[in-house]
C-alpha cells in the first residue's frame, strides 16, 4: 500500500501537529501546486546539493560544541517567506525540518508541510537537484 498523501504527527511529542507529505507528495506541490520550498540544512549541507529553487534559512549552526539551533530563525524565514505562503520545509532526513515547522506553526504560518524523508528521500527517487559544479585545480 502507498504511503499516504499527508501524515499528522498529532501523536508524538510535538506540542503542535505538523503535517508531513512523503516525498512523491512534496515534489508534486513543489512543481505543480506552486508551493515554495525552504531547506533548512546548513550552508554547508546546500553546498553539496539541494532541490531547484529552494530557498534556504539553516534551522542549526554546526559549533565547536556540537549543532545549535538558528536563535534567528523565525526571523529569517519571515523576511523570505509571508505567513499565508504555501511552503514545503524540508532537510536532510525529516526530522530538523519537523522541529522548524513546529516553531514557524507557532509563530503564526499557516501553510507549511514537512518533508518526510528530506533530501535523502529526494535524492532515493531520483528527483532533480542542483549540484555544485566541479573546479579543476
């Protein structure tokens, strides 16, 4: 049986209920409902790779003392994207674009879906990416 279309996780721990969308699902709204895609993996991540015309507002920082979380988060997805827009979050497994979602939730978006799997699932099925192009030294 298919993964369904959208998934709530009312049930875990997350104080609001964020709707997940598998990856088939992401990449339809992305290229055909026009829903906008923010990628909240860090620079470094995005360098490697990431989805067509994908914006990206990192949700944490790589430290010397392990990952932090963006304080300016919300913030910097504001000044990028209104809270009536469609957006699909998304990140490297699912799980930091679930936790992004919950705080732009309660800050006040009211369209903005993860994606389950992240750009490893993307990547799974095969969908397009930008890669960074090769330097020849």
């Amino acid at each position: 049986m298919a993964p369904p279309y959208e998934t709530s996780a009312a049930g875990s721990e997350s104080p609001v209920p964020v709707v997940t969308v598998d990856v088939a699902a992401a990449s339809d709204l992305i290229t055909s409902a026009g829903h906008r895609y923010v990628d909240v993996r860090t620079e470094e991540e995005m360098n490697k790779g990431h989805l067509r015309n994908s914006l990206n507002v990192p949700f944490m920082f790589v430290t010397p003392q392990g990952r932090e979380k963006n304080p300016l988060f919300v913030e910097q997805f504001s000044s990028l994207v209104s809270k009536e827009e469609h957006v699909v979050v998304g990140c490297q497994s699912g799980k930091r674009s679930e936790l992004a979602c919950v705080d732009l939730l309660e800050a006040g978006f009211k369209n903005v879906k993860n994606m389950g799997g992240g750009y490893a699932a993307w990547l799974d099925n095969g969908f397009p990416i930008n890669t960074p192009p090769h330097t020849m030294y």
